[in-house]
C-alpha cells in the first residue's frame, strides 16, 4: 500500500514540506507541496493539514520555510516573526504553540552558530525531531490504549484522530490500529463530523485502508447506536487538555460524552503530552475558534440553508474532566482524571 | 408572501394533488402535481412531502386519486388496494395509516352509494375533511403549547415540523408560530438535521418566511448551545407516540432530549391526537425505518465517505417518555408524560 505519510519535509535544509491534502479525501489522495511559511499557514487554516499533532509538526516545519528566506544575520529574528505568524492560523490546539515554542527555543540556544547554513540545518533537526518524537508518542499512546479494547466490543470515534491528525498512525486510532495488530476483532462506529466531515471522509477512510470493521453515522445517531447496546467504549482526540482534565475537541465531542454517560460507556481521550496546557486550570480558558459559516451552509458543493441565515459555528468544544474515564497519553494512562494524577503523569 | 399551500387538491373529484417539492428547498419553491395514487407514493418515499401529519393528508388524496381509476363498482375493493399500497411507502409515521383507515372507513360506510361519481365525491370529501382537521389541530397545538414559550428565551427544535411537515402551520413551530403572533420575542436554534438537513432546508426557511430570529446549526453543536445558556426549552414533533408517552421521530431527537435533560432543560413534544398509538404499549414496538446508505455518503451532492464503507442509517429514534417534559396536544398539554392522562386527554 503506497499512501504517502499525512505529512514529510522532502530534500535538505533547502527542501519543502509535503503534505496530503486532506480536504480532498476520500475521493482524492493528492498531495501538496508547501514552500514557504505562507503556504504552510494556508494549509493549516484551510484543513488540508488538520488534528492537533499533525499542525504541530507542520508548524514546525513552516518555521524552517520562513527561515530559509531570510538574510542569515536575521535568523532568530526571523524564527521570532514565523512563530507570531503561524501561531495566528488556528487558535485551538495547544500542540502548534507547543512545536513553535521547541523552535523558537533552539533558535536562541543556537543562534550564535557561526554560518546561516548551520543554522537553518540546525532548525530542519529540530522540526525533524518533533516529527519523529509525534510518531513514537502515537506508536506508545497506541500500546497503551489497546489494554481497553475488548474482543466485540463496538467502539464509537467522533472525527479524526488517526495517522492523517499525526505525524503518523494517530492518538484515538492508534489504540484501535494496535489492538487490531494484536489480533483482536471489535468493530468501529464513526461519527461523520459535521461541518467537515473528517470522521466520514478520514477516520472511516483510515480504518478501511488497514482492514478494519468501520460504520459511519451521522452525529445525530450516535445516541441510537448507544441505546441499541452497539457500543460499549468511545475514544476520541483531543486538542488541548487542560490541567484538571477538562479537554477540547473537536465541536460534538462534549455532546458525546453526555450520551456515553447516559449510557454507562466509558468514554476515553487519546492525546501526546504535548496536548496538556498546565497553565490552564479549567477548561473555561481554553479559546474556541469560531469558523466560516459557509461550512455549514455551503458544506459539500450544495447550498443546504436558506440564503442570509445566521450560523453558529464552534470548531470545537470543550468536554468537563468528570465526563472522561481516563485519558491515554504516551507516558501511560491516567484514570481517574484528576489533576494529581495529570501532574504526576507529565512532570 | 405568495407561498403556495404544504398540499393542496386542485379542481373537482377528477382533479390532483399538488405540492411542494420539499427535496427543493431552500433554494428552489417549485410545486408537483401528483394524478396518480403511484406518484403520492413515490412523492412521499422520496420525502417531496415528508412530516407524520402531511404524509397523512397526501395518502388521503392519494386514495382519491387511485379510486378515480378504479371502474365505479370495484370501488370499495379499489380503496382497499391503494390503502394497502401507499401503507408501504414509509413505516414509522403512524398518521399515514390513521389517514388511510379513515378513507377506509369512509369507504365502507358509502359502499352503496347509487353512482361512481357520488362515491368519489365522499372520497375526496373526507380526504378535505382530513386536511381541513389537520389545520385546524395545528393552529389548536399553537394556542396550547404558545403559554411555553416566554419572552427572551432561546429555544431549540429538530427536524422540521413546521407547515410543511402537516397540511399547514405546523406542531412544534405552530408553538413557535403563535408566540410570535401574541408578540413574544424569542431565538430559535435549528439543528441541521442529517442526513437530509430538514432544520437547515425546511425549519430555517419557515421561520424566516416569518420573521422569526433563527440560527443553523450542526446536530453535534446541541449539546455546546445548551452549556452556553443559550436555550431554555426544546420543542420537536413525533412521528408515533405509544400508549405510555414513548415518542419516535427524527433521528437525533433521542439524543436532544438527553443533552437537554443533562443541562436542566425541559424537553416538550408536540402532536395532534392522531400521532399517538394506543395500540402499542411502549416506544419499543414502533418500527424503524431504515433508509438508503446513500443520503448519508452523497447527502450534499459530492461523496463525503469512502467507496463501500458501511453506513447504519436509520430515519427515527424513540425518546422515553421519561425525558419528555409535557406533549402539546390540540386538546390540551399532558404534563406529566403517563399513560394514564394520554388516556385521560384523548379518550
């Protein structure tokens, strides 16, 4: 199978992002090259590039591309101005300001280096190093969530938070795609994901590329599937996690946590470390982007509301830390959700 | 505002049905006419007319239009036929088969009557009587549940159940209708509804013929309206209500009543008195329709799912009557939800 990785810097210090574009699929599997840091912003704000880890990695990259193009006295500087301006592409996920946090880091601890060559090679190991650490994070999120999954069990996700929301292999799925690797056979609900769709068009897509029973649903039926005893576990990503527990996710996430509840399903969250924002105490904090209303009247090619409606469109939500079982992380599992147990988990 | 009737008959005993093609809206008001019993059949399979009351009176004309091609002697038989066949468009709404037992009905009770002509007559007699009845409980249902709604509150509905969901004004938004008209100041939020948006198409649309403040929004973004304070009740229709107060309608709706349990917000049904089934004891027996994979992953006219993935799509879910606050009625509120004041109300 020859699926390019969701995301790849192609070349040396002189080289390019590549990335899939991921508001094509399922349809289309293309991929786009970005060359500077304007096209990476693009990306990321457009969702050809989207899940929290996976702009992380892009940022990071996106700090690179800018860097190239300055005079080399300039160069932190220039790491400086790229961080301001990609950190402006999405406001949510905490894992973008989290990846140019590392690279504004290690262009001051390096910005003495003698030539600007060494320096842009310098920026490239860095971005190169938090791709790497992404993909064994999910690797080690996936080993530690598939203790959860059950032989028939039916596990319901809502959007998507597998490999094409990572540097590779995903949160959420990577538990799934590591306890189908270890033989067990359960079978997957997927929330469609209103406005964009990316649980119908990504997660199911994903599944289906690796052999693994998968269903797609409207966001409206997963009530239903709950009632009719077709799920006995849900596992979703998260955006930013904050110190109590209180998590961000995609809009819909928090309304399934209600309904796992009201249904006696424990209902997990799978994210890297990088998804905890300890300097939020609460949920409250967390900002919400609020996206195009086109998304939802115009979503698919086809006007689907009356011209001049008002929309309310909240790109995420934010779940209570009392509505979560337990939250999957690299480092291990933290059940019950306190933040005790969170900060004894990360420090 | 010359906007033509939900479904009207057009002309004498040999005339037709004519309706709003509701598969249309928002962007485009055309009207069908419908001259055969199989193109009511076909209009309400492929939902150009769709909501438990309007169904009712569209299958009510439909026997008209079935018996007008019948040979005059064969007339009672013929009723019999067309009942049993526009019985099969759609299995959930129980409106569709009180229409047709009252054609029936009237059909036994005027088997003798001296001439073909006269039968047909009586036909489309009780079938306007039908419709005309059906108006009247709407605006009835409207007086009722208006004393609910109260001056700045913001209140949530799914599906449409406006006037294009009865023969004219509505059940829910009758509610909504009549506060308006005694000059109550209210916001409306309308899920979407998926797979086919009846909110975004059909409820968005009536309430802005009307003047009334609406706002869109996905199905999944519910349950972060209601945490935001921005409803105070929740009103739907029904498709069926057993004899316990177990009520089945659009899918999703299941799903509301739980989110609005969760925030503390009451959950109101309304319903003329032929949307209810004595016969069946709780929501369990109401079957289920099951519809075509394809509304879900061609809903907007682009693929939005991947090539041969599974889909469940079911077209209703039944809400207990445990997480309904009060069923608005032509002939009053029931509230509390038991069997004993349904009974008490209808009978």
């Amino acid at each position: 199978m020859a699926v390019p990785r969701t995301l790849e810097w192609i070349g040396g210090p002189d080289g390019f992002l590549r990335l899939i574009d991921q508001t094509l699929l399922p349809t289309r599997l293309e991929c786009r090259d970005c060359r500077t840091v304007e096209e990476v912003w693009e990306a990321i704000r457009a969702l050809r590039v989207r899940g929290a880890p996976a702009i992380g990695v892009a940022a990071a990259y996106g700090v690179v591309l800018a860097v190239a193009r300055c005079p080399a006295a300039e160069g932190e500087q220039g790491v400086e101005r790229a961080c301001e301006y990609l950190a402006t592409a999405r406001p949510t996920a905490v894992n973008l300001f989290w990846a140019l946090d590392r690279m504004r880091r290690a262009s001051r601890e390096n910005s003495r280096l003698p030539d600007p060559e060494a320096f842009r090679r310098m920026l490239l190991s860095e971005a190169q190093t938090i791709d790497k650490e992404d993909q064994e994070m999910c690797r080690s999120i996936g080993r530690v969530g598939a203790e959860l999954i059950r032989d028939g069990q039916g596990v319901l996700t809502h959007c998507n938070a597998g490999g094409l929301a990572t540097a590779d292999f995903g949160t959420a799925l990577a538990v799934l795609f590591t306890a189908a690797e270890q033989g067990r056979n359960f079978r997957v609900f997927a929330d469609e994901t209103r406005p964009l769709l990316q649980g119908a068009r990504l997660t199911a897509w994903e599944l289906q590329q690796r052999g693994i029973d998968v269903t797609v649903i409207c966001d409206n039926m997963a009530a239903q599937v709950m009632k009719e005893g077709r799920v006995q576990l849900v596992v979703v990503g998260a955006d930013r996690i904050a110190a109590n527990g209180d998590t961000a996710n995609k809009i819909g996430t928090y309304g399934v946590a209600i309904l796992a509840q009201a249904h006696g399903i424990p209902f997990y969250v799978a994210a890297p470390s990088s998804t905890f924002d300890l300097g939020l105490s609460t949920g409250e904090a967390i900002p919400i982007e609020q996206r195009d209303p086109r998304e939802v009247t115009h979503g698919f090619g086809r006007q689907t509301a009356p011209d001049g409606v008002q929309v309310y469109n909240p790109a995420f939500d934010v779940t209570p830390a009392r509505l979560i079982a337990g939250i999957i992380t690299e480092k291990g599992l933290i059940r019950p959700v306190t933040e005790a147990a969170i900060r004894a988990l990360l420090d």
